[in-house]
C-alpha cells in the first residue's frame, strides 16, 4: 500500500518571508545587474538571445531554492540556502566573461565552463533539497535534472556548441514545466509500486512485513508565501534597474536635461512598480489572487521581471546620451520592452477580470499598441523624449488602475 498525502491549504498558518529567504533574494541584485553586461550599449539579436538564455538560467536556479524554502517552511536549512546563493553568486560574477567570449570573440572559454558547472551543480543541489518521498505538485520540475544532460554534454563541447546545448537543455526545462504534472507523477509512482509483480518481490524480499509500501507525500506551495516571495522578486528587479540609473546619472553633465530624463526614467520604473505590486498580485500587473495556477503565475513571472531587468539598460543610455535619439536596437529594445510588459498584463487581466472588454481594449490600445509605434516612428525623437512618452504610458496606466470602470 501506498500512503499520498496532499498537504490541506486551510490548515496552514500565513507566514511571511524570513531573513534568510531575504538575504537570499539579494542574490538577483548581483545577477541583473551582470545582465546588463550582455545586453551592452548596442544591443542586437545575439546579445538578446545570449541575455535571455542566462537569465532563464539564473531565473530557474533561483526558483528551485525559492520553492524549496517555501514548502519547507520553518524546517529550511539556512546553510542550503546560503550554499544555493553562493552558486547563483558564482553564475552572476562569470556573466561578463561569457559574454565577452560570445559576443567578443574572445578564444578562452573558461567562463562560459565557470557558468556551466555552477548552473549544474545549484540545480542538482537544489532538486536534492527536498524532503525524501515528496512531490511538489505546482512545479515538478525543480526535483528533476533531466534538462542539466546538455548542460554536462556542453563542459567537453567548442564554444558554439556549448551554446547550442545550453539552450536545448533551457529548452527541455520549459518543455517539461508544460507537460509535467505533479498529479500524474504521484499516480504512476502509485501504479508502479501498487502493480502485483512489484508486491510479490517485496513479499519475497522480506522487506516491510507489514506490507506497507514506501510513503510519498504530494506537497503544494504556500500561495500567500509565493505571492511575497514573487513581489519581492520583482521589487529587487526594479530596484537595480533604478541603480542602474542612478549610475549612469553619476557620470553624466548635470543640466535641466538631465534632471527631466532622471525623473521619467523614475516615473516609468515607480509606474511599473505600482502595477505590478500595488495593483498586482505576486509580481504580475492587473492579476487578482487564486485566478490562475501557480505554474502559470511563475511562467508569467519569470517573463514579467525578464522584460522589466531590461528596460534598466535602454534608460541608462538614454541618461547618459538624453539628447540624442536612440539607436534603432535601443529604441526597439526600451519599447518592445514595455509593450511585452503590458501584453503580459493583458494575458493576467483577462484572467483576472474575464471579459471585461473595454478594459482589455484600452490595455492593447494604449499599452501595446503605442509603444511599438512609438519604436516604430520615433526615429528622430531624442532618448530623453521617448522615455517622457513612455513613463506618461505606465503613469496613465497607473491611473486608470486606481479608478473604478464603469460596468
């Protein structure tokens, strides 16, 4: 027999995030901030590819350590938390040196190996993590090592060729957030160790007379717990992208330019807050608790603070070169940014409001549609102007949030 206890949601006492789970979310202030690295001051298709396939790694190594501390609860280990953070530490530090290699064409590829075995040996540490016999039901994927394969096969490959199997295990890794369930894992744990074969060895065996089977738990994540550590997330992505600003502010010539650029840059990144914490749930703009499933809520997530990590580059050029119109991959880079982040919102407030749609409409109109024209006939607009429009954008946005629509 097989004991599969699905841990009940009501029973659970709310708790918040403890100080080493903060301590341990600072981590991401070290690794945007190598991103922007990537992306550089002329962003093209393959320093846009290179920065999504890095953060993707950074994003999924920290979650798995994210969930484990939130079904852990009171029982977290700080030590398996601070061994978790320095791996992220060490993937964040050999970010620059894989993007010199790739996107330099440098010849020594020592930090894209640097990158590789601290990907490989935080997951693996972090799928160990778990109580033994449990299942985590919303996100299975973080138990399991099968996407790290590539990963292995990468450390004996060229250098084009580590890229090609870091992606495809990037690419495994997403494909099984879609297709793996938890449930179904419990249930064929159950057929395999319930089958009358399987019971008739242990009979035999001798082992547990009693003719109990193995115990496997079905363990879930704590949803209030998730939504602060999701927040908080993207409160530290927004944080160092306001970093990022300032310090670009700091080598720049003070005059009225300046001060105006400063302050849309701002307004544009406070608006974003507002959305997506004040008026949002767990990180995610215009989403209401309990609309969507978890997994979709972290799938969203890692989108979300992805495209906002990426704004902080196009606004530090423009602080830099306020006057000056953009170059076309950085106009289309600061505009496509925002226009996914409000595409993103639209997909949680149509979960969130069904169809609500006068509200959806004004979201595609004003928050999609704009900023891509915007990228798209803004050329000789300077930098600083283009943010202006922008931030005006997000703060209306803002706005109409905070104002009931008419039913």
């Amino acid at each position: 027999m097989v004991n599969i206890d699905e841990e009940p949601k009501d029973t659970r006492i709310e708790r918040h995030a403890s100080w080493a789970e903060l301590f341990f979310d600072l981590v991401a202030v070290a690794g945007v901030a190598a991103l922007a690295h990537v992306l550089g001051s002329e962003p093209d298709a393959a320093a846009l590819g290179l920065y999504t396939l890095l953060f993707l790694a950074l994003w999924l190594s920290w979650t798995t350590f994210m969930l484990y501390g939130n079904v852990a609860a009171g029982q977290t280990r700080v030590l398996r938390l601070m061994v978790g953070m320095f791996g992220l530490g060490v993937m964040a530090a050999s970010v620059p040196g894989v993007a010199h290699t790739v996107l330099g064409h440098g010849g020594d590829t020592l930090a894209l190996d640097v990158f590789a075995i601290a990907y490989i040996a935080t997951r693996v540490y972090g799928s160990k993590s778990w109580q033994r016999g449990a299942v985590l039901l919303d996100f299975p994927v973080v138990q399991y090592s099968l996407g790290l394969l590539p990963w292995f096969a990468s450390l004996w490959a060229g250098e084009h060729w580590k890229l090609a199997l870091w992606a495809a295990g990037i690419g495994l890794d997403l494909l099984l957030i879609l297709v793996l369930s938890g449930s179904r894992i419990l249930q064929r744990i159950q057929s395999y160790l319930t089958a009358p074969e399987r019971t008739r060895r242990r009979s035999r065996s001798g082992v547990r007379p009693d003719g109990m089977g193995p115990v496997i738990h079905g363990v879930s994540a704590d949803p209030a717990h998730l939504s602060e550590r999701l927040g908080l997330f993207v409160i530290i992505v927004l944080g160092e992208s306001v970093v990022q600003v300032v310090a670009a502010a700091s080598e720049a010539r003070y005059d009225i330019g300046l001060l105006a650029t400063a302050i849309a840059s701002f307004a544009l990144l406070a608006g974003m807050f507002g959305l997506s914490v004040v008026f949002g749930y767990a990180g995610l703009p215009h989403l209401r608790a309990g609309r969507i499933p978890i997994r979709a809520a972290l799938g969203l997530h890692c989108l979300v603070t992805g495209v906002v990590a990426t704004v902080a580059v196009p606004l530090s050029l423009v602080v830099g070169h306020g006057s000056d119109p953009l170059s076309e991959q950085g106009r289309w880079l600061l505009c496509g940014a925002v226009a996914a982040y409000f595409t993103l919102g639209v997909v949680t407030g149509v979960a969130s409001h069904g169809s609500d749609l006068p509200r959806t409409i004004s979201r595609v109109v004003t928050g999609i549609a704009a900023p891509l024209l915007l990228g798209l006939l803004a050329t000789p607009v300077s930098g600083r102007m283009l943010v202006v429009y922008l931030a005006l954008i997000v703060l209306a946005h803002l706005w109409f949030e905070r104002r009931p629509w008419p039913r």
